[in-house]
C-alpha cells in the first residue's frame, strides 16, 4: 500500500529527513521504527528510505513523524494530514508506548 510519510529524527542539534513511500500509517511505521533512535538506523533497517530535506518536500505524505532521541529514550510525534493545509497530532509520547499502541499485537490502549 502506498501510503507515503516522512520521517524527522532529531538527536541533539542533528536533524535528518527521511521518506518512506510505502506503509507510513503508524501500524506499517511502528514497524519501520522499532529497534530505531537514528536516521542512520532507520535507513540501514529499512529498504526503499530517501533522505529528504524536510516533511514539505513531497506534497504526497499522509503522515509525518518527529522522533526526538534523549538521555531517557525516544519521542514520537505522529500527525496526520486532514487536508492540504491542516495536519492533526494523533500521538505523542514515547517510543515505548507507540510500539504498544501501533506495533504488531498492540493493544489499542484506550481502545475497548
């Protein structure tokens, strides 16, 4: 499924961009990021990633990821776009609990 996203790592004043054409919904992302604090990581990891220049440049995405590495572990801010000009925070919080939430056999928290 082509469902395109962009990728910010930030890792102290280091920030990197990456693209990802396919299965950028928080499911198929849960995925690409497990394991993952870097955008050398997440292109090692993963086949088919673009280093990119910023979230903007593909018109495409559908979601956008901002993951801050800390002493602590990871955050991920997740928004989805509602329309050419609006995106919507649909998480945030730690790598941890993205997983929990998104990643395979997650428990949906919140989700009855």
């Amino acid at each position: 499924m082509s469902t395109r996203a962009t990728y910010e790592f930030s890792l102290g004043d280091k920030t990197t961009y990456c693209y990802k054409h396919h299965d950028g919904y928080p499911e198929g992302a849960a995925e690409w990021l497990k394991g993952v604090r870097t955008a050398e990581d997440f292109i090692r990891k993963n086949e088919g990633v673009e280093i990119a220049e910023s979230h903007d440049i593909h018109g495409d995405t559908e979601y956008r990821y901002k993951i801050t590495a800390h002493r602590e572990g990871e955050t991920i801010w997740v928004q989805k776009r509602l329309n050419d000009y609006h995106w919507e925070v649909i998480f945030c919080g730690s790598a941890e609990l993205f997983q929990e939430y998104y990643g395979c056999g997650g428990s949906k928290i919140g989700i009855n």
